[in-house]
C-alpha cells in the first residue's frame, strides 16, 4: 500500500479512537485529554497523507 493511503488511513483510525475516548470520559480529565491528544495526531496524519498528493 502506498505511503500516503497509510497515513490517511491511520489518521482515521486514530482520530476515531480519540473521538471514542473524549466521548466516553469525563470532561477535562486525564483520559479525556488523551483523547484530545489522538484526535490531534489523526488530524496531522490525515493532513499529512492528503497533502503529500496535492500537487500545485
């Protein structure tokens, strides 16, 4: 598989498990901001594995 369908595909997973988490925990606590955290790491990896195919 290529590169950037990993990252893409990655991202997801780890933003959806994020937003699992964020969902299913209290608000502003340790687990929560896991969450946060993954769901910041998904949108880079999406971001990123869109971006490599964008050509300008």
């Amino acid at each position: 598989m290529e590169q950037f369908v990993q990252s893409i595909v990655g991202g997801g997973v780890v933003l959806l498990c994020g937003l699992w988490i964020g969902a299913f925990s209290a608000a502003y606590s340790g687990v929560w901001l896991l969450g946060a955290v993954l769901v910041l790491f998904g949108l880079g990896g999406l971001t990123y594995g869109i971006g490599r195919e964008i050509e300008l």
